[in-house]
C-alpha cells in the first residue's frame, strides 16, 4: 500500500511539475503581447491583464465545483486529463491572437476546463494518511516550484524570438502532457468512495453552503479569501512592475521567476518536511502568513532590481502555510466528498480572483499613470501586506475557538 501511493504521487508530481512548466513558459512574455495587441504601455497592459484574469475567474468560479463533483462521481483520472486538454487548447488561442479578444476567449476556455489544481488535490487527499497529509500537499507546491524554475526561464530565452513562439512551446508541452497521463496515471479513488454527481451541490453557491456542514472549516475559509486576494499582487503585477520600475528584460524576468519557482520547490518540496512535524499546523500557518506580509512589504519598497531577489526568500518561506492549511481542512471531510470541497475551494479561490487581479493591477496603473501626482509603483504590494496580516489576525482568532482535526498535534 506505501509503495502504490508512493507511486501515485510521483505520477501527479510530474504531470503538475509539466503542467505548470506550460504555464510558466508564457508568464514572462504575457505583458509584451498584450501591449501589442492594444497598441499600449505597461500601464494599459496591466489593466487588460486584471479584466483577463476577471473572464477566466469567472468561468472557474461557475466551472470548478461541477469539475469537482464530477471526479467524485467519474474519479480524478479522467477529470484531470480533460482539464489538461482544455489548457492545451487555450494555449493554441493565444499563440494565434490577432486581437486582445481571442485572449479573451483563450482566457474563457482554460476557465471552464481549468481545474487540474482541483483535481490534483483531491487526488491527494485520496492518498493520504493523517500522518503525512500536509507533507504531501506540499508535493504540490513543490511541482508548482518546480515548473516555475524550468518554465519562465525557457520562456524568457524563447520570448526573444517573439511573444508568441513561448505559447506554441506551452501548448505543445501540455498536450503531450495529456498523452503522458494517459498512459500511466491511476485512478486515486475506488468505485466504493464514489458519490452520485448532484446539480444542487455542484453550482458555485451550493459548492460554497456545503462548506458550513464541516466544522471548523469556516472560520478558515475568511482567512484563506484574504490569503488568495493578497497573493494577486505578486501574481497580477509582477512582471508590469519590474518592467515599470526597473526595465527589466524577457530574459531577467524569465530568471526571476525561476529563482521564485526555486525557492518554492525548496520550501515546499523540503523544509516543509521538517517544519511542519517541529511546529505543527497551527503555528506553521502563523509563521508563514507572517512571512508573506513581510516579503510583500518589502517589495512595495525596493528600490533597486536586486532587492525583488533578495525579498523573495521572506516571502516564499511564507510557502509553509498553506499545506498547513489544506492538511487541517481535508482533515474534517469524508474521503468522498474531497472533490466537492477542492472544488468549492477552487470557487471560492476563483470568486477571490474576480476581485484581486482587479484591485491589484487597478492599484498599479492607478499609481503608475503618467498624470498622476503620486508615483507609488509598490501599492500592490503594499495593500497585499495589510491582507496577510488582516488573513494571520482572523486565522489566530479562529482556532482559539474552534475545534480542528490534528490542529496541535504536527502531521
């Protein structure tokens, strides 16, 4: 039975780390196309991106929990590889956008298939024991790092032969990604753990009300909305940012991405490991949102291109919370409603999404504006550092009062 989970993991452990390197080839160029496509500067760009970002939210929003219902009724193999194909196919849309609107509609298709991160999770939720829940979540993480150390560094060299040659690359990686899966990933959840698909429980808003029958799940879930808005500063205006501020290259962004999937895969993929069992859930959980908010005030006042590298170490290390938070959470549902609650969680991540790229990069070409009196690139980072604090206080207040399962006791 170890050996056969052992071997689970490191399956979806490579088709996430080829999924995510298809992700991160197109990250460092996405600023360049879209500003060639409105004929516009960074700060035009940055507010395309938010409204991008808004039409794929909404549709994972809608799309998510019936994913997610879906792989408790069908199991996760199929469920995820059909999201893996509807990557493949948004990346085609991107690689031949004439106009901003077919990045739109790109945008709109990876939204309605985009659940490999739901998936994934609750294929790990399967597999799991109490004892080495959060440890494998953090495998998670650390295919998401490492995929940011490969992706962003192949896609800033390829950006230079043109913003368009990193999707092509995307989508050929992600759809031999599928054919990979094909072939040799298991199936995680057995006919006997399968739930009947039901439509009451698989919209956005049943997805979400189903949340309140888990104790102790819902005082987390304020603390995660603030967790998943903040994270759209780095995530929404990284790239418009150190393009604004420091005229940074294809290629330089390329390689800042990859020390950020680098640092990732470490935290993640190995500290985790000893942190997690030293300290426990709850502490890990304050540790790291601490961490988060410190890093992201220090990017809101760097003032020279070396000092984004050098923050980025406080701010990954704040990567120990959220397997922390994922391992308490699954650890209050039954095996077979893992997929309904990773897909509310993705709604719920998704709604967020709605909301953050649009603060963010609003806050960015607000503070960036030619005519403005009042040049504050950073006010992204800034205003996402209060949101940690704000997720940590409602966090600490929320566990003093509930009740969760391994919530003392290290994983």
């Amino acid at each position: 039975m170890a050996s056969s989970r052992k071997a689970a993991i490191s399956f979806i452990f490579i088709t996430l780390l080829l999924d995510v390197t298809g992700l991160g080839l197109i990250i460092p160029v996405f600023p360049q196309l879209i500003s060639s496509l409105i004929n516009g500067n960074m700060s035009e760009a940055s507010q395309w991106s938010g409204f991008l970002t808004f039409a794929y939210a909404i549709m994972q929003f809608v799309c998510a929990p019936i994913v997610g219902n879906l792989s408790d009724q069908y199991g996760r193999r199929p469920v995820l590889l059909l999201s893996l194909l509807g990557f493949g196919i948004d990346y085609i849309f991107l690689s031949l956008a004439p106009t901003i609107w077919w990045l739109f509609l790109g945008r709109i298709i990876a939204g309605m298939f985009g659940a490999s991160f739901t998936t994934a999770t609750a294929y790990i939720a399967d597999i799991s024991t109490e004892e080495n829940r959060a440890q494998n979540f953090g495998m998670i993480g650390a295919a998401f790092g490492l995929g940011f150390i490969l992706g962003p560094g192949l896609g800033g060299l390829l950006g230079e032969l043109g913003p368009r040659v990193p999707f092509i690359a995307a989508a050929i990686l992600t759809l031999l990604n599928v054919v990979y899966g094909y072939f040799v990933l298991p199936e995680s959840l057995t006919k006997e753990h399968r739930r009947k698909f039901e439509w009451k429980r698989a919209n956005p808003v049943g997805s979400l009300m189903q949340l309140k029958k888990y104790k102790g799940v819902g005082g987390l879930i304020v603390s995660l909305i603030f967790v998943y808005v903040s994270a759209h500063a780095v995530q929404s205006t990284w790239t418009f940012y150190n393009i604004e501020k420091f005229q940074w290259s294809n290629a330089l962004m390329g390689v800042s991405l990859t020390v950020v999937g680098l640092l990732v895969a470490l935290v993640q993929g190995v500290l985790i490991r000893y942190t997690n069992p030293k300290f426990g859930n709850e502490k890990s959980i304050y540790l790291g949102l601490g961490l988060y908010s410190l890093g992201l005030l220090l990017f809101a006042f760097a003032n020279q291109g070396w000092m984004m590298f050098a923050f980025l170490i406080p701010y990954c290390l704040g990567g120990i919370a959220g397997p922390a938070l994922q391992s308490i959470i699954s650890g209050n549902v039954p095996k077979n409603e893992q997929g309904e609650l990773q897909g509310a969680l993705t709604s719920l991540m998704s709604a967020t999404s709605i909301i953050g790229p649009l603060l963010m990069t609003n806050l960015f070409a607000w503070f960036t504006r030619p005519e403005g009196s009042i040049k504050f690139a950073g006010a992204p980072f800034f205003a996402g550092s209060i949101l940690m604090l704000i997720s940590a206080i409602i966090a600490a207040r929320t566990m003093k009062k509930e009740s969760f399962i391994n919530r003392k006791t290290p994983a």
